[in-house]
C-alpha cells in the first residue's frame, strides 16, 4: 500500500445530504500486510443482522469524521489507527434510514484486533468478497475496493503502439480506449484481435462504450457483455450526458470520464464506479487545454462520492500526490510501460 501523507487525516468536507436526515458513519477497510481485509458479523439483533460488514459506527455530535474512525475502531478492535486515508463516500436509503458511509483504508494499526463485542471477525483477500453477504451499502464498498491505484490506456485502433506479448498484470486497471469514436466497428474488431494476442496474458480489460452499444431501454447490448475478459466499461463525457441510470449490470465496473464538477454529479447519478478526471496537468497533446491543478482537482475530488483518477501529464510519483489530495489513482497513456507498471 503506498504511504500517504500525514496530512492525509486532515477532516474533508461533508457534502450536503439534502432533505434526508442521514446518519453519518465512519467505516474503516483495514487493510493487513498482505492486502486482505478484515470484516466483521452484524449480530442477530441487530439491523440486517447476521451480515458480514466492514468495522466502523456513527459520528458523536462535534466529531470529526477521522476522530470517529479512531474511536469506533477502539471500541470495537482494541486497534490504534496509525495510518489511514479516504477511500469513497457513500449515499444509500434502506427503509426507514439514509446512511452516508466515509470508508476510510486503514492500512497501518497497532494491537491485534479482537472482537469486544464478541463480533465474529474473519480476513479476506478482496477478491473474495461476497457482496450477497454485506449490506446493500457494503456492496458498493466492495466495488470501490476491487479498483486499482493505477489505470492504464490504450488507444485502439493504435498504429503507432506497439502492445507488449506480456502484459504486467499486477494491480492495474487496462482501458481499452476507442481512439476515432466515429468508428466504433473497427475498435471492436481490434479489442477482439488484442484480447485473442494476448490470450492467457490478459488481465482481464475495460472497454469503451458508445451509444451505437446500447439497447432501446438504455442497457448495454448482451454480446458486448459476453466478450472474454471484460472486467467493465467506460463511457466519455458526450455519452454520459444521455444517460439517465447506470447501463452496466453490478458485476462489471463502470467508468466515467470528467472535466468538472457537473460531470462528476452525473457520474454519480449513473453509479459510476469511478471517474477520470482532466486534466490535471500540462500535456503536450492538449497544450491548449488549461490544466486543473492539484488544488482543482482536491476540490472536486474530496466533494465527489465517485472515486476519482487523475490524469493529464501524469508520472509514477505523481501517485502519493493524488493519494494525498482525495483522489483513489492515477491514470494515463505514458504510465503504460512494463518497468514502471509491475
């Protein structure tokens, strides 16, 4: 996990949650040297017992949301929150209650934890983590987590790159980006082409969604579904402006691309998992385009429920300076290379 900036724990603003009273909960994924997370099993009694959950509880009048965390991950744990940093905000109803979950990572703690209230706890490797086992809100956690710090694209068709036979396949997103949008057949049949070179090798890949892929009821058609590998889709600005609800069935990500604040409401009206936003530096192949800067970019980042990369003019490094000002990652074209990327 890449360290992050004390300054990380700095409160963030609370987005106005609207005419709904909600409760604020601070929700810890704690994270163990090897990755897995640790959760924990609502009691029966309780509201939506017998579901696993990730540790955490509600904000006490005049608490900071950091503050809450610590507190509730005492009580609960028996652990000291030695190194956390935002993950996601989280906006749900159930029945007769509205929660907004803050999900901080916790990745650095003293102590052992324990269940005080005899809560059973058990740790997972994220990629065995049961969604029909957390609360509807949990789910979304979830989601949130099976993301990577780094995304990665490729333009198809690409004449001008040359795909590596072996794809670096640790903890990276692959985005499979439609160069010319007004050919959409031809990017189709490249994406077919590269996932058949790369058989065994593929880590599984994000592909771009056009409105010429959609079905009359504004669902994504079945056969893009189907393709081999497909970890989820990505729809550009122009297209997010069409859509009312999110396209994608739950099981595959959903992925947004943003310039401001408007765009990532939107993003989060569909239920994008995450959002690229851009961009935040200089590039040479937008030089006209006033870049963002990192301030802009913590603004929309730390107001956004949606889990926002930074891209434009991006650099390895460049990932504890997203990390530190809201964002979940970086994303980028030039990032795409082996040495940098295992």
């Amino acid at each position: 996990m890449t360290e992050r900036p004390a300054a990380a724990n700095e409160e963030l603003p609370v987005p106005e949650p609207g005419s709904t009273r909600r409760v604020h909960v601070a929700v810890g994924v704690i994270l163990d040297s090897i990755g897995q997370v640790l959760v924990a099993r609502r009691a029966e009694q309780q509201h939506l017992g017998g579901l696993w959950e990730f540790p955490g509880g509600k904000l006490e009048p005049g608490e900071t949301v950091h503050t809450a965390l610590c507190r509730e991950l005492k009580e609960e744990l028996d652990i000291e929150v030695e190194h956390s940093r935002p993950l996601c905000r989280i906006e749900h109803n159930y029945p007769g209650k509205a929660v907004l979950l803050d999900v901080w990572i916790v990745d650095r703690f003293k102590g052992t934890p324990r269940g005080i209230e005899h809560q059973p706890l058990r740790w997972l490797p994220t990629a065995q983590l049961d969604p029909a086992e957390f609360p509807q809100a949990n789910r979304l956690i979830i989601r949130r987590l099976q993301l990577s710090d780094r995304l990665a694209i490729i333009d198809l068709p690409a004449a001008n790159i040359n795909l590596p036979p072996q794809l670096p396949v640790t903890d990276v997103l692959l985005r499979l980006r439609c160069w010319q949008k007004d050919q959409y057949s031809a990017y189709l049949t490249a994406v077919r082409q590269t996932i058949q070179a790369w058989g065994d090798n593929s880590p599984g890949i994000i592909l771009d969604l056009s409105a010429a892929s959609l079905a009359g009821n504004g669902f994504v058609s079945e056969e893009l579904c189907q393709l081999p590998g497909l970890k989820g889709l990505h729809v550009h600005g122009g297209l997010l402006q069409t859509l009312s609800e999110r396209p994608v069935p739950e099981h595959l990500l959903l992925g947004v691309s943003c310039h401001d604040q408007h765009e990532l409401e939107l993003a989060a009206k569909v239920d994008a998992d995450y959002a690229l936003l851009s961009p935040v530096k200089a590039t040479a192949t937008h030089p006209d385009v006033r870049p963002l800067g990192w301030d802009r970019f913590q603004s929309l980042a730390q107001h956004s429920t949606v889990p926002v990369y930074a891209l434009g003019g991006m650099q390895a490094s460049d990932l504890i300076t997203a990390h530190s000002h809201g964002g979940r990652g970086i994303a980028g074209i030039r990032l795409f290379n082996c040495d940098t990327m295992r």
